[in-house]
C-alpha cells in the first residue's frame, strides 16, 4: 500500500510539473486563398487592367494607340468603305495623341464600338482611349473612365421631315421617335416629354444604321440625338434637304475623349494634346506656320512649342507640340476640315468658338 501511494505521489508531481512546460510553437499553417469564383461575394464592376510602367509605356512600346470610335457618323468618324480609312472630327484627335505620343500620326488602330461597347472598352482597358461622340457625365466619369476636355460642345435635338411642321415639343403629341438604347440621348427624350406632357411612342435600336434607316424609310416621325449627329447622318440622306432639325435642344451634351481610369499621366498626355490645339488656335499657331512660330518670342508661344522641362513632365518629346500640329493643325483647322462651312456638315461653331471670340474654349496656361 505504500508502494503504491509512493507512486501516485510521484505521477501527480510530474503531472503537476507537465502542465506548467510551454507549449511547442504550432507548425506553419498553409492558407488556401478560395478562387473568385468559389467567394461568396458580389462580383465588381471591371475595372482597366493595370499596365506595368503606365499605359503611356505600353501605348510606345507597342507603336501605336488603340482609340475607340464611331464608324458611322460623317464628319466626325466613319470608315471610308474605298479608301480603308477614318476621317473626320474624332479620327483626327485620335491622330493627334498619336503625333503626341509617338511622332507619328498615322500610328492608330481605330476600333468601331456600338454603343453598348463603348464603356466595357474603357473599364477593361481594351482601348487607350476613346473618342465616339460620348456624353460626359457623372456616371460615366466614374464608373467608365476619366474624361478630357470637351472637344465639342453639343445638344440633343430632334429631326423630322419639313412636310410634318412640328415647330415644339407639344407637336410631336403621339409622334413615334426613332432613338438609340443605352445612350443618355433616350433618357433625355423620356425626361422632356413627359415634363412637357407629350405622349409618345418610341422605337428603339442598338446601332446607328439601323437607327437612321428606319427613320428615313418612314417608320417613325423623327428621330434624335446629339444636333451634330443629326446633321451628319442628314448629309448622307437620300434628299437631304426634305429634312429639318427642330429649332429645340433638350441636354446638355459636352462630347471629347475619355481614357480608362487608373491612370494619370496617360490621362495628362490626352488632356494636355486637346488642350494644345485649342492654346494653337488662341495663340494663331497653324499647321502651315508652326515651323515658323518656334521662332517667336512670345513666351507663350515658346513654353507651347518647346519647353523640355514641360514635355518632360508628361513623358513626351520637347516638340510634342509641333508634331501634332504639323499632322492635323489646331482646334480651328481640325473643325473647318471636318465640319466647317465647306463641308456637307457646314456646322456652325457657337459654343466651339475660342473664348476670345465668344465661346467657350478655352486651355489652361500651359507652364
């Protein structure tokens, strides 16, 4: 028995003294992160795919810029089915960046959007940029991407045959209007006819053709967009002076380029390229006398054409300026060739004229 109590004294010691020993540390844990698609959460919007060393690194490294346009609207960018190329209003910005960026304005890759295309492209980075008569709006500029300044200042308006007579909103009272979906155009048609109390009916469609064909065959009483789309898709028409665009804006529409989010100096490069045509116009800088003008001694002028302090803080050339301006002239010449008094557009410029001369343009110093 005393053995045996001799025994359980020992064991309830060493017990005791166990328990009082640390713990070894635990083994490293390997921690399996659950794929995406196995998470139990809300998939995000897509968002522009990062670009290591920035998008401007890319768009040089791979010799050209990718710029998403309309195909389809005369004047500001279509494809000419003979020629193969872009022309117009947009199609010479997208030359511009291109000038700015790598010397060479032909150095472009136009990528036709529809509509519903246009914000995807910017949010998954498919585009470096996009200029495709696209409305800045707050929406937009936070979700699809950031905007640079308006390259035109616009409104909505409405077309219609001149037989019809419609002169207001009230007269167009049970009018079917031919409008394209997912654009801030078919918003604003419901907004404004149901604050003038105008019942109507609309008919909708995805693209531009078809939009425009179904009005011209008769199979709505008008049609609306941007004024300026209007004119361009009037000029095209069979007869185009049996139509008229009602003297009637229902939005405000700023329309310019827009490049995906996430990146600010690629965002500079495009702002300061529009902002230099308009400074080009201001200051009296052509394509025909830019060579000329290197020379001045206006200090202006000298800091626009070749100051490489400046040009360095956007990662361009000292003569960045020079070269867009030999490729496709100032904000002035830009217009008149595409949609200027001699072209089929003949659009006048109103708000799109220099501050100067009572408009609205107007570029931020550039020192």
């Amino acid at each position: 028995m005393k053995k045996l109590l001799l025994v359980l004294s020992i064991l309830f010691v060493f017990a005791t003294l166990v328990a009082f020993i640390p713990a070894p540390p635990a083994a490293p844990q390997t921690v399996i992160a659950l794929a995406p698609a196995a998470q139990a959460t809300a998939t995000p919007a897509p968002t522009a795919t990062p670009v290591a060393g920035g998008r401007l690194a890319l768009v040089k490294n791979r010799g050209k810029v990718i710029c998403g346009v309309n195909d389809a609207l005369p004047g500001f960018s279509a494809l000419d089915k003979t020629t193969g190329q872009f022309s117009g209003f947009d199609a010479d910005y997208c030359r511009a960046v291109a000038a700015a960026v790598l010397g060479d304005a032909t150095k472009v890759e136009f990528r036709p959007l529809n509509t519903g295309q246009r914000g995807p492209a910017l949010q998954t980075g498919e585009v470096d940029l996009l200029i495709r008569n696209t409305t800045w709006t707050s929406s937009r500029d936070t979700a699809w991407g950031l905007f640079a300044p308006t390259t035109f200042f616009d409104g909505q308006g409405i077309m219609l045959k001149k037989s019809i007579g419609a002169k207001t909103l009230k007269d167009l009272k049970g009018a079917t209007i031919c409008v394209q979906s997912g654009t801030t155009t078919e918003l604003n048609l419901t907004d404004q006819m149901r604050a003038a109390g105008v019942d109507f009916k609309p008919v909708v469609f995805a693209d531009i053709d078809p939009t425009y064909a179904a009005y011209e065959q008769g199979r709505c009483d008008a049609v609306t967009s941007d004024k300026s789309q209007l004119a361009s898709r009037r000029a095209v028409m069979k007869t185009p002076a049996e139509h008229e665009i009602m003297d009637v804006t229902l939005s405000k529409e700023p329309l310019g380029p827009a490049v995906p989010l996430g990146d600010d100096q690629w965002f500079n490069v495009v702002k300061w390229t529009v902002y230099a045509t308009f400074q080009a116009e201001e200051s009296k800088i052509t394509a025909k006398n830019v060579d000329e003008m290197v020379k001045s001694t206006d200090p202006v002028i000298q800091r626009l054409l070749g100051d490489e302090a400046l040009a360095k803080g956007l990662g361009l050339d000292k003569d960045w300026v020079v070269k867009v301006l030999k490729a496709v002239g100032n904000y002035g010449e830009i217009y008149d060739r595409n949609l200027g008094p001699n072209t089929p557009l003949n659009i006048p410029r109103g708000l799109n004229k220099q501050w100067t001369d009572g408009g609205i343009l107007y570029a931020p110093p550039y020192r």
